[in-house]
C-alpha cells in the first residue's frame, strides 16, 4: 500500500490519542515516503503511552513537516524517495504493524545494501527536524545520582576509574544515613518544581519512600511482573515451536494488563514504561543491576528528567540459564563483589546518557560507594582530576556541588 491511499479508518485499532493524532495529519502522512511513514507510526502508536518529552518531539516532527511547502517537502523526502523498496514490504500492512515492517525493512536494507543511503537519510532528516524544533530548557539544572556496592566491606579495585579524570573525588564522606539522604534530596527537587515524570528514582531492591511527586520504580516491587513474564518466556522455550526471534516478538505483544498491571493516565504510560524494560531489555528479568541500569538509560532517553537516583544493589550469582529463566528465589545467592564491578561500569554508563541530554554543560552527577566514605562528583565549576578531604555528610556534599 502507498502513503497516498492512506484513509482514516484504517487507525481504528489505533488507541484515542494516537489514532486521534493520525487522522489529524493524515494529510501530511500521505505525502511522506513508506518507510518515513511507517517509521513515524511506529512511534506514534504509543502516542498514549509516552513521556512528555516524547510526545513533543513526535508533535515538532509533524509540526514542522505540516509548515512546509510541497517543494520544500520533496526536497526534505529526497533522500528516503531514492531508496527501492521490496514490493512484498510495500504490500504489508504497515499501518497495523509499523513495528514489524521496521524489522523487515532493518533487514533487507542490509540485503540490499542500502543501509548506508537509509541512515544518511535519516541522518539527514533528524538534523533538518531538529534544527528547526525548540528545545525546552529543563526547569532545573540536572541532577543524577548513582549509588553502587550495598554490602561490600572493602572493594576489590580501585572505584570510579572512568568518572575520576571528570569530576572531584571526595574521600572523607560520612555514610551514615546516607541513602535517606540522597532519596530526600529528590524528593526537595520534585516539591521545589514540580514535573510529571521529571524526577527519577530507580531501586534494584526495596525503595524507600520518595513521595507521589517522584516516579518511583523498584526491582522488589515488580516481582510479581517478573515471575509473569519470565513464566511466559519459558513456556516459549520449552514449546521447542521457535528460537529467538520468536520469544522477541512474544514478548513484544504483551500488555501491561496481561500481566496484571492495570494503571491508567500517568500509572498507565508507567506501566507501559515498566513492562518495556522487560520486554526489550536483556537480562533485566534476572538480574537487578541490569534492570536499574537500563531503567536509568531509558529514563533518561525517554523521559529527560532533571532528577534521577540510581541505587544498584546486589545481583544474583550467574547460574545456568535454565535456572534463571525459572525465576525460583530458593537457593538464590547474592554477588555483591561482582554487583559492585557491574555498578561501577553502570554508574559511567549512566553520567555519559545524562550528559546527552539538552544543557548538560549544566549538570551534575554524583556517584557513591554505599556505606563507605568515598564518592566522585562531577558537573560545572567542579576542578577536573582533583581530590576533596572535606568531611561531610552526603546532604553537605550536595550542597558543595550544586
């Protein structure tokens, strides 16, 4: 099927606010290329369930296409018009399923070796588009926190190698209640201004209380979830009916009230976010320094906040993947050591998504060994490669960097 023979009702499956957005610039949808269209559909069909962020960037996008001319439209398309397409992925409804024609397009771009003419394109675009949308200013200079290593006595390497040559590195922090304090800190961030989705704070055990003004998100508290999923992915396996491919595209049709979620408004577009962490994350289902650190990346990715809080707490030793996929909690055994090696990693991993954000020159990050009185800081008028012997608690080092 061609753009051009788009017609409303064929985004009746769609839900409200993404079929009302489609219908709306159905029009402009007609006069894109396929593989624009359907990749801007494979987005817009979780209009309803996306951040604000992601919302505004889809609403720019069409925005900006809708202000236009047809001249200044063909010359913006040029670039997706010249590449051929199989005419079995034009003859897919790709209205229904954009997802899965993105899968197949990815692959026979390859093929046919267009990738390469695919993303200068698109490359191409993103800037034209980007250029042309304003970018809102946070509300608050970014804060992002990482804490790593509950239960280890005396790490076994030397800490925050990749973030040190950065930031300060504090060695005389009092640890005592310092977690409390970190998470109160949030908390006087979201009461101070107030976002929906703008403050983060992602458990990968028990989260303390944050408040309803903070999206709080805990390993603990979606066991439940985890067992459902990790149920049905073994049911896969064990069918003998299909490899990976098959399991991955399981798991992407599952809703969040197939496994018992049933949020709506802001809960809902939570529910969606949590069970994709799930479903398009690997290993966050078994192991909880996986699931904080993709939390966090996709938070961050997705959500932009101004607040995030990471606390990595100890995983479960790696055992056969049979085992892992039962999901059985008897006999599990915690790795704090090597948890501590991952979070480490994770918490650099974590700064450098933050510093991708708009006016990251203005944001600081702050990562702490849990109970211990070192940490590392990094963010503006901060000395690079130097160290602090100021004694405070974690509340006075906030106040120090901010």
């Amino acid at each position: 099927m061609l753009p051009s023979h788009l017609r409303a009702e064929q985004f009746r499956d769609y839900p409200p606010e993404a079929k009302e957005l489609a219908v709306t610039h159905i029009e402009l949808l007609r006069q894109m290329p396929t593989i624009l269209v359907a990749s801007l559909l494979r987005e817009a069909i979780g209009y309803d369930w996306k951040f604000p962020a992601e919302r505004r960037e889809i609403d720019g996008q069409l925005s900006y296409c809708a202000s236009l001319s047809p001249e200044q439209l063909r010359a913006l398309f040029a670039g997706f018009v010249q590449i051929r397409l199989d005419p079995k992925l034009e003859d897919m409804d790709w209205v229904k399923e954009p997802m899965l024609f993105s899968q197949r397009l990815t692959a026979y771009l390859w093929s046919s070796h267009q990738i390469d003419a695919f993303r200068t394109a698109a490359t191409e675009y993103a800037e034209k588009v980007s250029q042309a949308t304003p970018i809102d200013e946070p509300k608050m200079p970014r804060l992002g926190i990482a804490v790593i290593g509950q239960g280890v006595e005396k790490a076994g390497f030397p800490l925050f190698r990749k973030l040190r040559p950065y930031g300060v590195r504090f060695t005389q922090v009092d640890p005592e209640n310092g977690l409390q304090f970190l998470v109160d800190a949030v908390k006087a961030r979201a009461a101070a201004q107030p976002v929906p989705f703008g403050h983060w704070y992602i458990d990968g055990g028990a989260a303390l209380a944050a408040g309803p003004q903070v999206t709080t998100i805990s390993y603990e508290a979606l066991q439940p979830v985890r067992n459902q999923l990790l149920k049905r992915m073994q049911e896969v396996i064990q069918s003998g009916s299909g490899g990976p491919e098959l399991l991955e595209a399981k798991l992407a049709t599952i809703s969040p009230e197939e496994l018992g979620m049933l949020g709506a408004g802001n809960d809902g577009v939570l529910d969606h976010f949590e069970v994709s962490l799930f479903t398009q994350g690997s290993g966050t289902q078994i192991f909880s320094t996986t699931f904080v650190m993709w939390a966090a990346r996709e938070a961050l990715r997705r959500a932009e906040p101004v607040t995030l809080l990471a606390h990595f707490t100890p995983r479960q030793r790696q055992r056969p993947m049979n085992e892992l996929i039962e999901g059985k909690s008897a006999g599990v055994q915690l790795d704090p050591e090597g948890s501590l090696l991952d979070a480490d990693m994770a918490a650099y991993y974590t700064w450098l998504d933050q510093q991708r954000l708009s006016h990251a020159d203005e944001a600081t990050f702050l990562v702490w060994f849990e109970g211990h009185n070192e940490a590392v800081a990094v963010g503006p008028g901060l000395p690079r490669g130097t160290q602090s012997g100021n004694a405070g608690n974690l509340r006075q080092v906030l106040k120090w960097i901010s």
